[in-house]
C-alpha cells in the first residue's frame, strides 16, 4: 500500500469509507442528542400562573387591564402623591378639630378621596398578580392591612354616624384610626436608599436577638433583687411634714389635698421594676430615682432622709451594668452587624473606580507678572499667612459683647475694615494669577469670594445706612448681612488639614447619611403621629387657665401629672419637638409617668370616701346629703368601702357614686362664685372668690386624679364642662387619663429605636467613613483588604491612583499627539487650583511624540520613566515593586515616595500622584 500497490489503493478507499460512515454517524448522535435536549427543553414544568380571584386567568381583560394600571410610571407617581398627601393630612390632624368644622369636613374628604385610591391600588395589584403572590412581599401585606383598616374605619364612621354610641365601640373604633399612622411606613418600599436600610437593618437584627435576650435577662434580674430590697417601700405623703400614712389627709398648707404616692421609679411589680431598670439604664435622672430609694422606709410610713443609704451600691451597680455594659453591648453588636450586612450588600471597588470623576487642570499662565504672584499665593509662607490672619479675625470677632462700650465698638468697626481689606486683596491676588475659570473651580475658592463680597456688602450697606437715612427697618433687615461674617471663622477649616479630612468624611457620609436621616424623621413623623392620637387630650399647664367651663377638664388633674406645654403631643410640631427631648434623655421618665397616669384600676369604680373627706365637705356644703329623704334628688351617702358596693346602690338602683356627686357639687359651687371673671390675673382661683380653690381642693380628694371618658362625657352632657374649640364649633370631650401599658410601650420602644438603633448608626457611619478616608480601621491598623499581596506596604486605594494618573497621563498624550506635554511636576499644594504643568527640566519649545522623541532628541517623561521591558531587563514583581515604592502612612502630614529608577521625568510623575492623594482626582 506504500509502494501504490492495488493493495493500497484499496485500503486507503476502505479507509476514506470509514472516515465518512464515522462523521455521518457523529453528526447523527449529535442531531439525536439536540433532539432529545430539545424535547427535555419542551417537557420542563412550566410553574402556571395562579388564576386570580379564582376565575381570572392570565389573558382575561380585565387581568390585563389591571396588570398595564399597575405597572404604568405615572399611577406609581400618583400612588406617591397621595401618600405624600395622607402625610400632610396626618400631621394637620388632633383632637382640638372639631368634626363639624370646615377644617374637619375637608380632612374627612381627603381621607375619603385617599382611603379610595389605595383601596383601587390594592385590588388592582391583587388582580393582576393573584391574591397569593401579592401576599408573598413584606410591603403587600403592610398595604394591604392599612386599606383593610381603612375600610373598616369608612364603615364604622358611616354606620356611627349621627348616633349615640357606647364608649366601649368607641374606643374600639379609635384603635383603627391609629393605624393611619402606619400610611407613611409606604414611602420606604418606593425608596430604593430606605428599603436597602430598611433591609439592611432587619438583616443585622436576627445576629443580635441574643444580646437582646441578655440584657432582658439582666434586667430582670436586677429587677427581681430591687423588688427584694425595696418592694412596696417607695410610697410617701404629698406633704412633706406627714410622716405616717393614716395622718396623710385634708388639706395642706398650700390648699392642696394630702395624697399617697408612689415613686416614679419603683419595684412593686416586676413590669415595673423592669421598666425602672430601663429608664436607670438610659440615666434620666438617676440620681433623684437612687435617693428615693435610698429614703424609702416601708409601706405605711413616708420618706426619711438617708434611711438606707448602703442602697447606692445597688443603684450604682445597676447603672454600671445595665446602662454601661448590656446596653452597649446591644448598641455595639447591632452596629458590628449592621456594618457586617452593609459591606456584603456594597458594590464592589471596580465599580467605585469607574464612577470616580477627574477634576479639570489648567495649564500654568504665560505671563511673566501673572507666573510671578502664582509662584507667591502658592507658597507655604502665604498660606501661613493668610490662616494667622484667620485666626485673629476669629478673635477680634470674640471680644464683642451685648452692651458693649464704645471702644469695643471702634475695635470692631477698624477690625472689620482691615480684614475685609486683607481677604479681598488675596481674593483678586489668587484672581489675577489663576484667572477667573480657574479660580471659580475649586470649592474654597468660591466660598472665600461669597465672604469677601457679603463682607464688602455689609460695609457699604452700613455707610449708605449713615449717609442717606434709611428707614431703620429696612436697614435691620439690610443688615443681615453682617451675620455672614461669621463665616469667616469657617476659613480655618483650609488652613488645617485635618479638619480637611473630617469635613470631606462628612461629604463621603452624605448618601448613607440622608438615609438614616430620613429613616430617622420616618420614625419621629410616625411616633409623633401616634403621640398626638393616644396623648394629644392630656392635661398640660394651659390648659388649666383657659376661660370659663373649659377650664374643668384639667382643674382636677394633679399637678404632677400635668404636662409642660412645651413637651406635649397637643400638635404634630410640639409632639416632634418631645419626641427629640425624649431621643437625647431629657426627663423622659417625667413624660413617661404623666402618660401613664391611670383611672381607678383602668375602669370606672365607685371610689371610697374616707371620713374626713366627707366632714369636710358636708362642713363647706353647709348640710349632710345623707340625711337628707332618700327620695329627694339631692340625697346621696358616703361609701367607705366596707361592702361589695355602695349603700346608695344597694338602697336606690341606678344612683351614681358619691364621689360623681361630690365632684358635681364641687364643679357647680366653684363656677358660681368664678362667673365673669375669666380675665383676672389668678384665674380660675381669684382672690375675690375664696371658696373657689377650696371647692376643687374637695373634689380632687375624691377624684383619681385626672377624669376618665365616662366622667367626662357626663359633665359635658349636664353643661359642667365646656369643650368646644376656639371657633366656637362642638367637640366631644376626651378624659384626661393615660394608659398604662400603651404609654410603657410606646416611649420604651421610640426610645430602643431612636436613641439606641438609629442614632448610633448615624455615630457608626461616620466613623467608619472617617477610617475609610485614612485606610484604617478605628484601631490605626490598616484594613487587610486594601492591602495587595506581595507588597504590604502599598493599599488598593493607593495603588488605583497611581494607575489612575498614569491611564490619564497616557490618554492625554495620545489625544494631543505630539503638541501636548505629558504632566510633568505639580506644585506641592492644598488647593485644586494649584493643579498646574510646570516642566523645569526642558525648554517651553520641547516637544514629545508617542516615539518618545523630542525636538532635542531627548526620551519622553513616560518612556523615561518605566522600565526596560526587554528580555534581560525582565524582573520578578518584587524587583519590578522596587523601581516604585509608595509607602502610605495614615495620620502623617507627606507621604515617603522612593523611585530608584533615575530620571527627573520620573521624579516629577510621582510627585503628581503625591499631589492628588486627596484632590478628588482619583477613587
């Protein structure tokens, strides 16, 4: 077959034969393997889309309809507005709006008009996607229980509308308008920044449930010992000269009635004494709550100065353990965690490196003068210069005072004059040599030009104001002016560059910021909200001076509970304003108890009325009503609490308590000798009716302490109390009770939320971003991951600005071809506007092409500056790392840059990269 026998011939064609048989059966088997891959392909389950509603499938009109309704931009952008708008009608509304008013009525509309829209979202979205699969997101089932309440509160107040309803509905009724406050809880799936925070911090939440379940622990603890030491020993009298408890009654000096309270802070019950821990643990007036303590004797007798005084090792140790160490074990978990979530949920630093922007540079002028006054306001001695200036103009600024003499007053006018002078001729210095575009490119530049201005503003506002006359009106408010100079102190900021690097960590934190921010005000709005529905009808110390029987709501609430009125929930505005008092832990537990500020037992109670209170006020009243026929109206008797229920309703069916009777009497006997005198300076107690005081002293020695709905609603139906608004419109009255539980959970949650979550991730984020502008972690270490590997000593921020410069530097040249130098040195600065070309090196005729030839047939800077890259020239990465070492030293004033390879090019490269560390330049 070699030699081209017949024998070959005939194997080489057998063989040819084989060749072919063996492709045609590869491609067969290919083509029946595409095949079965395909039908395998044809046979996949395909999940069937749910019929929505049970009937419609996915090609029905209707679907359809709603399917392209939901998905359109501008019914999202109109589903936006309207809950913008519920926002708005949400924080205009309190209890002090009467229903019947215009205001009322147009909130009702808008309520309808918004409770409308959401109900057509809901079903839409519920249609289009099927019940099920709308109900599988978080947001969906938010939304869909706010339209659900919703339209129970539409049916409710369509149904109760204009009847006389059981209190018991009402307050049920109530419960489903508070979950109107939950509306704007929708913002955050619309926001793509809140619902990654939102996500974020649920995520960090499950890692801490241990720390959490540890601090109660602790807490309960504590607890338990403080019920031990101090379990029904923290009661004493209102009247400080009554020692024992069967002696605390009548009146006391000051015309107030003797009452035994209890401690703010105590250990009766084990809700309490954990609820006492927690307000310890956050250090809101500790040290009243521990001598308290401390003087506590027992349960019949009062407070006695120093009793117990070895009991300050408990309350130390509780705030040691509690507030020092579980509490920011919990924060600083939290905070690790979050982080921890943070930096998986961060895009990577590719990502960050291409978004990163380069500043413009200008290239240095080329006149002589202009060259000249550059290479002065460049200068470290000029910006020595201009910062002792800074800082003297801060200190003449500091010797004004209110009444200040007249050579204080020269002091400052000549001040005022000579800086304004020193800072407008750097101002046109740096102008003239920078040029105007230059100039007005960098931040400190422009914000030093808006002081020099609004300087010379107010100076020639001042001498037209001397000159021409003009109304002193209109020159106050021109004079404004002269706030700006304040400004100036801000331009110590350029002259320090470490309050450099904190202010441009505060531009980093930005983005995170505003969103804690406004996940921050979310939660304040929300909780603000929630305050005006559940405590906007308490008592503050207004309320108890208002004219006529509107006064009587809050005349027998005891003045330790009555709110301040600048910490009350009476306006959106004012229950914000409280919400940030209680966030920073001022005298929180003051709201707290107020708040907490029951009826008898949290139910309406015939109350006993002990026999000293009822001779005082048979002696005031004149004659005995329990000796009176018990037919006649006016009969009722005391109850002291002997018998299951009072004699009255065992004798007389239906015959209200004698303590409603008291108060009614005491209501009626104090109006008629206070009639007509609304605007006497000591209303609603004037000197010319004194019995007026004595007669609310009886009633509030019978009453709880403040009056519940019932109470209340009774009054107002016999034309006791007086609740119409300032317009003259009715309005239901409101008891002035709290709730206990209600108010426990509310303050003791806004207080874990804000003040422990929210803004100690505001803390944490900046902190972390003031590491992450130095490459450190808080410990002065360098983070592992911005090491590179081989080269320690060289971080990946470092190292993507070196390669950053030298990409620009390269792009530069070859888009300018051979009449455009590569970037030679920068001048060593602070400022952007220092960026500049200055080549001392070569000729200004010098010119480069890619070749690296020049006019005098010199190398260019760029293929001067690297390395051979020859066989024999050819190094490992260490040797390469050699020829170019940055060593970053985090805190220092220079960075240290060693270039072993010769070359003056070279050298100036790397002082470019020295130049824009921090310029923003690079990532």
């Amino acid at each position: 077959a070699v030699n081209g026998g017949p024998g070959g011939t005939q194997d080489e064609g057998q063989g040819g034969t084989a060749k072919i048989n063996d492709q045609a059966a590869f491609e067969e088997a290919q083509k029946l393997h595409e095949e079965q891959q395909r039908n395998k392909a044809d046979h996949v389950p395909v999940e069937a889309v749910p019929k929505s509603c049970f009937v419609l499938d996915e090609k029905n009109p209707l679907r359809v309809a709603c399917k392209w309704l939901v998905e359109l931009k501008w019914f999202d952008r109109y589903i936006l507005g309207c809950i913008l708008l519920s926002c708005v009608s949400l924080a205009y509304e309190n209890p002090g709006i009467s229903d019947v008013s215009p205001t009322g009525l147009a909130l009702r509309d808008i309520d309808l008009f918004l409770n409308s829209s959401f109900i057509l979202e809901c079903v839409c979205k519920i249609i289009s996607l099927s019940f099920v699969v709308y109900m599988k997101s978080g947001w969906n089932k938010l939304d869909f229980l706010i339209v659900s309440t919703s339209i129970l509160d539409m049916v409710l107040t369509a149904a109760f509308s204009g009847q006389n309803v059981d209190l018991s509905v009402l307050k049920i009724f109530r419960i489903f308008r508070i979950l109107r406050a939950l509306r704007p809880l929708r913002i955050i799936a619309r926001a793509r920044g809140l619902r990654i925070l939102v996500s974020t911090i649920l995520s960090a939440t499950k890692p801490v449930l241990n720390t959490l379940g540890i601090a109660i622990v602790t807490f309960a603890l504590f607890g338990i010992l403080g019920m031990q030491l101090l379990s029904g020993k923290m009661w004493t009298c209102s009247d400080p000269l009554r020692f024992q408890k069967d002696d605390c009654r009548g009146i006391d000096e000051g015309g107030s009635p003797r009452k035994w309270v209890r401690a703010d802070v105590h250990f009766d019950r084990i809700d309490q004494a954990i609820r006492s821990l927690f307000i310890l643990a956050t250090q809101d007036d500790w040290p009243e709550h521990m001598w308290a303590g401390i003087d506590a004797t027992s349960s019949t007798t009062g407070a006695k100065q120093n009793h117990s005084l070895w009991l300050f090792i408990f309350y130390v140790f509780c705030i040691l353990v509690a507030g020092y160490l579980v509490i920011n074990i919990f924060v600083g978990v939290f905070v690790d965690c979050y982080n921890s979530v943070a930096a998986e949920m961060e895009e990577p630093l590719e990502e960050k490196l291409t978004m990163s922007r380069i500043p413009p540079i200008f290239d240095d002028p080329v006149n002589a003068v202009r060259c000249a006054v550059m290479q002065v306001v460049l200068t470290t001695s000029f910006d020595m210069f201009i910062a002792f200036f800074i800082v003297t103009n801060v200190l003449s600024m500091a010797f004004e005072s209110f009444k200040q003499s007249q050579s204080q007053t020269d002091f400052g006018v000549v001040a005022n004059y000579f800086f304004t002078f020193i800072f407008g001729w750097e101002c046109l210095a740096k102008m003239y040599a920078f040029y105007p575009r230059r100039y007005f490119s960098a931040n400190w530049n422009r914000f030093d030009f808006f002081i020099v201005f609004v300087s010379f503003a107010g100076i020639a506002i001042d001498e037209l104001g001397t000159s021409v006359g003009l109304n002193p009106t209109v020159l106050r408010v021109l004079r404004v002016f002269r706030i700006f100079r304040i400004l100036r102190a801000f331009r110590i900021f350029k002259a320090l560059k470490g309050l450099q690097a904190i202010i441009a960590t505060l531009g980093d934190s930005l983005p995170a910021l505003m969103n804690l921010f406004s996940m921050l005000g979310l939660v304040f709005f929300i909780f603000a909200v929630l305050g005006v529905t559940q405590f906007g009808t308490l008592c503050d110390d207004n309320d108890v001076g208002k004219e006529g029987l509107k006064a009587v709501r809050c005349l027998f609430t005891d003045d330790d509970s009555l709110l301040d009125h600048h910490a009350s929930f009476k306006t959106i505005f004012l229950g914000i304003l409280t919400l940030f008092r209680v966030a920073t832990g001022d005298a929180w537990g003051e709201l707290l108890a107020a708040a907490s500020v029951p009826g008898p037992n949290g139910v309406v109670l015939h109350i006993p009325v002990r026999e000293k209170e009822w001779t005082d006020f048979t002696e005031l009243l004149g004659y005995d009503p329990s000796s009176l026929d018990k037919d006649d109206p006016l009969y009722f008797t005391r109850w002291d609490g002997s018998s299951t229920a009072p004699p009255a309703l065992e004798e007389r069916s239906g015959l209200e308590a004698a303590y409603v009777q008291m108060t009614r009497i005491s209501i009626q006997k104090w109006y008629e000798g206070v009639q007509g005198m609304d605007e006497d300076a000591d209303w609603p107690f004037p000197e010319s009716a004194p019995d007026a005081a004595t007669w609310i002293t009886i009633g509030r020695q019978v009453m709880p302490g403040c009056f519940t709905d019932e109470d209340v609603i009774l009054f107002q139906q016999e034309g006791l109390v007086d609740c119409t608004t300032d317009d003259g419109y009715p309005l239901v009255c409101t008891g002035t009770c709290g709730n206990y539980w209600v108010s426990n959970i509310y303050f003791c949650a806004f207080v874990c939320i804000a003040a422990f979550v929210l803004l100690q991730l505001v803390i944490a984020v900046l902190m972390e971003q003031l590491a992450n502008q130095f490459g450190q972690d808080l410990s002065g270490r360098k983070k592992p991951q911005d090491l590179v590997t081989g080269c320690e000593e060289l971080q990946k921020p470092v190292l993507a600005r070196i390669a950053r410069r030298w990409q620009y530097n390269a792009e530069r040249f070859l888009n300018h071809n051979s009449a455009v130098r590569i970037m030679p040195a920068i001048q060593e600065s602070e400022n952007e506007e220092n960026v500049s070309f200055t080549n001392h090196s070569r000729s200004p005729d010098t010119r480069y092409n890619f070749n690296g030839e020049g006019s005098g047939g010199t190398q260019s800077p760029m293929t001067q500056a690297m390395p051979d890259s020859s066989p024999s020239n050819q190094a490992t990465g260490v040797e390469k790392a050699a020829h170019v070492t940055e060593v970053d030293k985090v805190g220092e004033s220079d960075w240290q840059h060693t270039v072993e390879s010769p070359g003056v090019e070279s050298e100036m490269m790397m002082n470019a990269v020295h130049h824009h560390r921090d310029s923003g330049t690079t990532a």
